[in-house]
C-alpha cells in the first residue's frame, strides 16, 4: 500500500478527535459549568471567543510553520497541548481558569493538530488522488461529529464534567497522539518515496514557494478567502440555527436534530463525491457545485415548506458542506503550490474566519425582528451567490 494512505488515515484521526471534541461536543458541558461555577451562558461563552480571537493570531504563525517544520513535529505538540489543556481544564477552580484554559489550548491545539497541518501533509504526498485524499481525510471531521458527542454525553451523564475531560485528555494522548507519530510522515521523501504520480508537466503552480507579501498581494487569495468565508458564513449561521427553525415551522425539536443527521451524513457522502471530482473537474466549477446545492438549500428553507422538503434542503446543504474542504485544499496547492500551503491556509483561515463570525447574530438580529427565518434565509442564499461571484476573477491552470 502506498504509504500516503497511513498519512490519510493519521490525519483522518487527528480531526476526527478534535473537531469531534471542540466543534461538536464542546457544547454539552455547558450546562454543567453553569452549575458548578454559577455564572451566565454569555460567561462561559467566553472561552469560545477567546478560542477564536487567538486563533485569528496563531493561524498564520502555524501556516508558516508546517511550511518550515516537521509536520508530525507540530501536529504531535498540537496533539499534546490538547490532552494537557483538557487535564487543565478538568482542575480549574474558577470559570475564568476555565475560559483561558480552553480559549488558549484549544486555539493552539487547532493551528497545530487540526485542519492547517493535516490538509497541507495530505496534499504533499497526493497529486493524481490530492482530492480523493483530502476528502477521506475531511471525513474524520464528520465520523468525530458523530462520535466523540456519544462518547461525552455518555460520559457526563455517569461521571460528571470533570472526570469526562480527564476520559477525553486520556484518549487524545494514548489514541491521537500515537497514531500521529506512528502514521504521519510530513514529505514522501522523508522515507524515500516521491508523489503518487510521476512527473507529467502540470506541476503546483509556485512551488518554489512564494513569500507572504506575494500571497496576499495575489487577487486569487482574496478571490478565494472571501467567496470560502462568505459560503461558509451562511452555511454556519443556517447550521447553528436548524433546530429552532424546525421548532418555528411547527415541528419538534426531535425534527430539528433529524435535520441536523441529515446535514452530516449527506456531509460525509459529500466530501468523498467531491473528493474524487476534485482529481478529474476543473476546481472553480467544482466550489461552484458546492455553492449551488447551498443556494438551493437556503431556497427551500426560505419558501418554508413541509418537513420532507426540509429534509432535502438539509440534505443538499450536507453535501455542499461536504465539498467545500477537499475542493478548497486543492485549489491552495493550485495557486500557491505545495511549498507555501500552510502559509497560505494559515493566512487564509482568518480572513474565512471574520466572514464567519457576525452571521451568528446577525441571523439572531433579524429572525427577532422580522418573526421569521424566511428573510434571513434569503439572505444567506443571496451571500453565497455573491460569494460564487467572487471566484470570476479567480486564475486556475488546467
């Protein structure tokens, strides 16, 4: 088996682990917190805030980084400081302990262990399969969305907040830790392989490597950060808010959480559909795709239909997530080349990011001021077709 599949499959677990914990099951131990330090939603809300203002700082130091560095290096230490941080975390005798602790490891636990190094190692051993490759990587997200939350909901319910984070610290430095050592090698020539395809004259553009000036003076970074951050801003603010949407239409909350399965597993088919387009279609068109199915998404749920059209609507919004990070981690090794990737994600990620983070209340904003989520749907269905827009102008070689 050619080795590039263990570096797969090291990055499959890497993500799995802490997209499952930060992005999925992060959120269930709110309740218990309020109760053991008695403080607000909006103060134990802090941690998430911090978590995503440092990350904005971290991104791009890490980007450049797993440019310079040994990948497996860095994703080990990021592997490290998330089991120690949650260990820490288990121990904190204030909720200010407890947002700082959180805020600062799990922001620097992501830059190190979680989507910047695993999609710039997949890419540098993958060209004739990169996107197949990063799709199966990609899908460690979805299988630890659907994992790690059963495992802490289970573990809360029988052990309690603390003891649930020492049981997760102990799975991330005896599960992820060593299978990032064992697995994940950061070139192919590091153990004297090359690519998975002989040369054939369509090298990466740039791969002598570019330097930051040069990426962020490039009209197809901001071409690409703004249309992923703009596709991506209504995608989350839809997602955040498909439980009380369903709730709106007259459904039960049960409904809302079939909504929400729906939208992950047709995420899961989504990532291997596109991953393996990603190799044979052209890249803009594919994003496009993605976009599209988002855009029909919101369609649906703005003309506020019966629940199986809400069934499809979560379904098509499932698979337009799904393509959007094999598709977005070839383009970067496109333009800018495999010797500037990290850099140029870690570059890329908070620009995506300060797209992101208003949606949220502005969704909330508008859903109180009109009544409804047809307006804001509409909305988000009009800023994905801006944010197709913005990729005319993007330049890919063929």
């Amino acid at each position: 088996m050619y080795y590039g599949w263990r570096v797969v499959a090291g990055a499959f677990i890497s993500q799995m682990f802490f997209v499952g914990y930060f992005s999925y099951a992060t959120s269930l131990l709110t309740p218990y917190l309020r109760a053991e330090f008695d403080v607000s939603l909006e103060q134990v809300m802090y941690g998430m805030t911090i978590a995503t203002l440092a990350g904005l700082l971290f991104s791009p130091v890490a980007g450049a980084l797993v440019d310079r560095m040994s990948v497996r290096f860095l994703m080990a230490l990021g592997s490290i400081i998330f089991g120690v941080g949650l260990l820490l975390m288990a121990r904190s005798e204030s909720i200010v302990a407890y947002v700082w602790l959180f805020g600062l490891t799990m922001a620097l636990g992501n830059v190190l262990a979680n989507t910047i190094p695993a999609m710039a190692v997949v890419s540098r051993w993958f060209r004739s399969n990169r996107g197949r490759a990063l799709g199966i990587a990609a899908i460690g997200t979805s299988v630890g969305g659907a994992l790690i939350p059963a495992l802490v909901s289970a573990w809360l319910e029988a052990f309690g907040w603390r003891m649930t984070l020492d049981f997760m610290a102990i799975c991330v430095l005896l599960l992820m830790l060593p299978a990032t050592v064992i697995l994940i090698r950061g070139r192919p020539e590091d153990v004297g392989l090359s690519s998975d395809s002989p040369g054939d004259g369509t090298e990466d553009t740039a791969d002598e490597g570019v330097s930051t000036r040069q990426i962020l003076v490039n009209p197809d970074f901001w071409s690409m950060g703004i249309s992923l951050g703009l596709t991506l801003a209504a995608y989350s603010a839809v997602l955040a808010n498909l439980a009380p949407y369903a709730v709106a239409g007259g459904h039960t909350a049960a409904a809302g959480s079939g909504l929400i399965m729906a939208v992950a597993i047709m995420g899961l088919v989504g990532k291997l559909i596109f991953g393996a387009g990603a190799d044979r279609f052209n890249l803009k068109f594919g994003l496009w795709a993605a976009q599209g199915l988002a855009v029909t998404a919101f369609a649906l749920f703005a003309a506020l239909p019966g629940y199986p059209l809400m069934l499809l609507a979560a379904c098509c919004m499932g698979l337009a997530a799904g393509g959007l990070l094999p598709v977005w981690g070839a383009m970067l090794a496109k333009i800018f080349g495999l010797r500037s990737y990290g850099l140029a994600m870690g570059l890329m990620t908070p620009l995506v990011t300060l797209c992101v983070m208003p949606s949220f209340v502005l969704v909330g904003r508008l859903v109180d001021a009109s009544g409804t989520f047809q307006l804001p749907m509409l909305l988000l269905a009009g800023a994905t077709v801006l944010a197709a827009a913005c990729l005319l102008p993007l330049r890919l070689r063929h």
